[in-house]
C-alpha cells in the first residue's frame, strides 16, 4: 500500500497582532515559507503537482484562492496548481489530510500542505461581512443559541470543574516551555527568518518572559463575569504560515529523499457546534482506536491551546501525562494564526519527534462547528 510521508516542514515565526509580520502580505508570506520549503528539501517545485492551503479568513487579500496566488509568487511554474481550505482552526491540518489521502490513492506523488492567516490585516470574523452566518433552522436546532468561542471555552471550565489557578498555571507554563524552546535552539531547524521592515524576523513575537500568576489573576475575564477565561489565558491573536512537503514513500526514494514521518493514521470527531471546542477528545479516542495504539505509545501530543480550558478537558478525559502536551509550548504563547495553526503544530512536533527519537506524536485541534482532526504520526 502506497504511503504518505512528510519530507520537510518549516515555519515562520508567528507575529503579534499588528506585529512585526503584520506588514507582509499573507500571500508574500506564504510565498516566502513556500520558496524555503522546496529548497530546504532540495526538490525542483515544477514536481509540486498541488499545495493545498488552509485559510479561514477568506476575505479582503486571503481571497482569489490564496493557495494559487502564494505558489505564483514563490515562483513556482505556472503548472503547479494550489486550492484552498476552511475547516476553521483545523484547516491547515485538514490540508495535510487532504494531501495524504491524495498521495494513498495515487492522485499525488509530491504535494504541499499548508496554511496562512494574516489575523493584522484579515480581521476574524471579517468575511461574514456583518452577517449571520447561521440560517433559520441551525438557530432552531440549536434553540436561537449562536455559536461563540469564547462562551464554549466557559461551559468547558463549568463542565469540567476547572478553576481559574489552573487555566492561568497552563498559560505561565506555555510561555515558560516556548521561552526554552527558543532559547535552546528547539526552533532553529523549523523556523525560516522572514525579512521585514522591522528586520529579520527570525523568533515567535508573543512569546512572554518572566510572567507571574498573580500578573495574570489582575486580567479581567472576556466572555463572562464570573468566568475564568482572560487574554492571559487565550491563544493570541497573530499572523504566519507553515508549510510540509509530503510525497509516497516510493517518490521519495526515487529522489534520494529521507523522510521525517508518514501519517500513520488521520480521522475526524464532531460534536456539539455551540460549546464548541470539545470534538478533540474523541477525535483522539477515534485515532488511538483506529490505530491500534494506547495513550502510553504517544510520545508527544499537540493539543491546540485556543483556550487554556482545551486542553485541561482533553487532558481529564484522556488522562495523559502533561509532560508530554505541548512541550515546547502552544498557542497562548507563540500565537494561533487560524489558518496556519495546524501546520505550525506539526511542524513543531515533527521536528520534536525528530531531534527526541519519539516513535509516534498525536495532534489534534478544536475547531469551529464542533469539529476536530486528529492525526498520528510515525518517526521514520
């Protein structure tokens, strides 16, 4: 059976709302981790057959199929086509699902997945266009309720009995695991340095030293009053891309490539759409049982930070060992580019896995609607 595997993946470093990536335009940037990707592989784009694109901000410059326009502009022959993705804050993951089950049925030998959101100059929630995006009979389904983020972060915390301490303890330790990381070198071989006007960018900007628990008990909480959920303890608000060049194990071979992974396995969850951010623990309950795995086999699992109170469910449920999500921090401290988020999360674990000898990585990802990917990968 063919396989798809996972040859190179790179990263730019995540920049802070209006921030130092905010002066690039998310089709330059995507260029920019396009170009980098194929040359750090040693591969000619022109065998590129696709890149496929997450991007949950389809408007204003993230329109036009962005994924066509970033291959363009890096250069790439006008033959190598691109198609974009929304699944929301999975979107980028979903790409690399998309592009294994292309490579498994032999529709692509070599492919990119990825993703990009320039949060700076594509506002969230700016493609509604001041819309509603949910029809009379969703609204009747769900008893008139709109779905909102932030207030499912807060039925979590009720749901789950988490307390303010503990969501604030996992936002210190997010910042404290992604200061090391950057100080240690961790990102080096993930992240390609970006020349902007503030010059070259080459570290993740949200990045916060030297915070304190009683700093983030002063924040005011957002979405209720008597709620737990901050800023401080919130994926922030940010621009960047990421990008993996997959092919078939055979490809690879025949090009004298050494792959990273393969995608040992890849599923999906739903649930419920207005709390929201619940589907990554079935998701990963779906992916170990399919898999024929234990929680005991995953060396390291990345479990998207959008809110501190994600990742404590999931961790409830599943009854991981902390010491293995997210070592090298999350989205509360290096920022959640929508779009890109799920290639950053994997480019990241699989350079973790990579450099700690780790057989097999998790990731999974709240996502809008109720969703969630989760996907295994193998060390080769």
């Amino acid at each position: 059976m063919t396989d798809a595997v996972i040859v190179a993946a790179r990263r730019t470093p995540t920049g802070k709302r209006e921030g130092v990536l905010s002066g690039v335009h998310p089709a330059d940037l995507s260029a920019h981790v396009l170009e980098d990707l194929v040359k750090t592989a040693g591969v000619d784009p022109a065998l590129v057959e696709d890149v496929i694109w997450g991007c949950v901000t389809q408007a204003g410059e993230q329109t036009g199929d962005i994924a066509r326009t970033a291959a363009l502009s890096a250069g790439f022959p006008e033959t190598v086509t691109g198609v974009t993705v929304d699944r929301q804050c999975g979107s980028s993951q979903q790409a690399v699902h998309f592009a294994a089950a292309g490579i498994v049925a032999g529709q692509y030998d070599i492919v990119i997945a990825g993703g990009v959101e320039s949060m700076s100059r594509n506002p969230m929630g700016s493609s509604s266009m001041g819309k509603n995006p949910y029809g009379d009979r969703f609204m009747e389904r769900y008893d008139g309720v709109k779905p909102n983020q932030g207030v499912g972060a807060e039925m979590i915390a009720e749901r789950w009995g988490l307390t303010r301490s503990q969501v604030d303890e996992l936002a210190l330790e997010s910042h404290a695991r992604a200061a090391a990381a950057t100080d240690s070198g961790a990102f080096a071989s993930q992240i390609t340095p970006i020349q902007t006007e503030h010059g070259l960018i080459s570290a993740d900007e949200g990045i916060r030293r030297g915070g304190t628990a009683e700093g983030l008990g002063k924040l005011k909480t957002v979405f209720k009053e008597d709620g737990i959920v901050t800023a401080g303890n919130s994926s922030q608000i940010s621009d960047g891309t990421a990008a993996l060049l997959m092919m078939s194990g055979d490809r690879a071979k025949e090009l004298g490539l050494k792959p990273i992974a393969r995608i040992h396995t890849a599923v999906l969850a739903g649930t419920d759409p207005v709390i929201m951010l619940t589907a990554p623990i079935p998701a990963t309950q779906k992916a170990l049982k399919k898999s024929g795995l234990s929680v005991d086999d995953i060396g390291v699992f990345e479990v998207n930070e959008a809110f501190a109170t994600v990742p404590l469910a999931w961790q409830q449920e599943l009854g991981v060992d902390f010491a293995k999500v997210n070592p090298n921090g999350g989205a509360i401290a290096m920022g959640h580019p929508l779009g890109g988020s799920g290639a950053r999360l994997m480019t990241t674990m699989v350079h973790h896995m990579q450099d700690k000898g780790i057989k097999y990585g998790l990731q999974t990802m709240c996502e809008g609607g109720g969703q969630a990917n989760a996907t295994i990968l193998e060390l080769l």
